[in-house]
C-alpha cells in the first residue's frame, strides 16, 4: 500500500501560532454574505470574519501554526466552487499535509449553538494537538 501527500499548498511557511483574519467589509454583490468562525486552539477561542472572496482571489490561511494551518474559503453563486471550504493541514518537519476538509454549500444552514458546519474536532495524530471549530452565517445588517 502507497501513501501520498497532498501538495504543499502555495503559502507553506513555518509561522507561529498567528492569525491573518479576513477583511471584515462585505463584498458587493446581491446575496454578499460574511462568516464567521470560531477557532478553538490551545486554550483559547478566536472568532474571525471570513467575507465572500471570488475564485480569482488569492485564499491566505486563516491561522498559521507550529502544528495547525486553516484556511477557510467563502465563496458565492454563480463562482465555481460557490460555498464554504474549511480546510486544516497538519505541519511536519515544516511541510503541511492535509488532514481535515469539509465543504458546505451556499445554501446550508443550521441553528445555533453551532452554526450551519457543526462542531468540528482535529487532532493532530503526532503531537496530539487539537483545534475545534464552527461556522455561522452573519445576519446583513
């Protein structure tokens, strides 16, 4: 049995724990619509605005860690690859491998307490590190 890793993605770096939250305006559009998320990782919670991105927009990592990278997606109808695409890689010898990725489409939605993605739980298996996230639409003000 072969195993393979998935490719480094373009922004592989070996950054502490630190965050790149996203712009936090809305984008133009009929239907334009922010997400929040909400990022548990060593003790403590963060919450980060991802607005709605085209897929001709570059995708930064939405945290980058010694042992985490995620990076989460929010894109809108009538884009390719319209919804929201979380996805969380584990970082060995400074290479990020994909363990965790979940796509929701535009029109998921759920009640809280958490949000339309559920509570999600990724544990690093070499370090056994953990990081649990969810996701929520935000009413237009």
């Amino acid at each position: 049995m072969t195993c393979t890793r998935s490719p480094a993605p373009p922004w592989t770096t070996r950054a502490r724990w630190a965050s790149v939250a996203a712009a936090c305006c809305l984008a133009s559009g009929v239907g334009a619509q922010t997400i929040q998320c909400h990022v548990t990782f060593a003790g403590a919670t963060r919450t980060f605005a991802v607005a709605p991105a085209s897929h001709t927009d570059e995708v930064r990592p939405l945290l980058e860690g010694a042992s985490f990278v995620m990076e989460v997606i929010n894109r809108l109808p009538p884009d390719p690859g319209a919804g929201v695409k979380v996805r969380t890689y584990g970082v060995f010898s400074g290479e990020p491998y994909l363990m965790h990725q979940a796509v929701f489409l535009p029109e998921t939605s759920a009640n809280p307490p958490h949000g339309f993605t559920g509570l999600q739980v990724i544990r690093e298996p070499l370090r056994h590190h953990e990081l649990a996230y969810w996701c929520e639409r935000v009413a237009p003000r």
